[in-house]
C-alpha cells in the first residue's frame, strides 16, 4: 500500500471552508470539472455510510463517506468504483486554522490495491 500526502494553505477562513465542503454532496460546487452529484438512497451529505455518485468529466464514479467529523473538520471517502487514471483508494481530507483569514488542508490518499498499469 502506498499513502502520499499533500497540503496547501488557502486564503479563506475555516469556517468558510467547512461550510462548502462539509456536504459530501457539494462536490460541483468545489471541484472543476464535476458537473452533477447525487446522494443514493435519500442519505444526507453528512451521513457517514453515505454514496455519493457523481459525474467528473464525463465518468460517473461512486464514493462512500466513510467518516466525518464538525469537530475536526475532517472527511474520509472511500472509491467503490473504479476509473482509468485513479486506483481504488481511500481519501482524508482535514482543515485546520492557520489564521483569523487562512486555513490549512491536509491530505492523505491510500492505494487500497495496486493500479492495473503498475503504479
């Protein structure tokens, strides 16, 4: 199994981060590229156990939320589909405060099985 992480500062408060993305099914509205976003089986965004399915750059791919924390300002998401250019993976995202106007995202994504082409 192989993890790489990656973070980046961005020049918005946490809140208002967290407000746009704490839905799981808020994918378009952050993400170019997504064009639709559903929740199966009438689960809010913020469920965990919840799938999302939505459509990026013409592929409809499958994600369930597989934890979500207010208190950290944390999701994890696991693929249930595959696609041509990611291997099955899971995803942390994390937020944290930096300052009054920034905060910090941190990243972890795990290769949960190797790719078809080796890498």
């Amino acid at each position: 199994m192989t993890t790489a992480y990656y973070s980046t500062v961005l020049n918005h408060p946490l809140e208002t981060v967290w407000a746009l993305i704490r839905d799981f099914n808020n994918y378009p509205a952050y993400i170019d590229g997504v064009s639709e976003s559903m929740i199966e089986d009438d689960k809010g965004g913020d469920a965990v156990g919840a799938i999302r399915r939505f459509c990026y750059l013409g592929n409809w791919i499958r994600q369930r939320l597989a934890g979500h924390s207010d208190q950290a300002h944390s999701l994890t998401m696991r693929a249930l589909s595959r696609c041509r250019f990611r291997p099955n993976r899971s995803r942390t995202f994390q937020r944290r405060r930096a300052t009054k106007e920034r905060c910090i995202c941190f990243r972890s994504s795990r290769a949960t099985e190797p790719s078809s082409n080796g890498r």
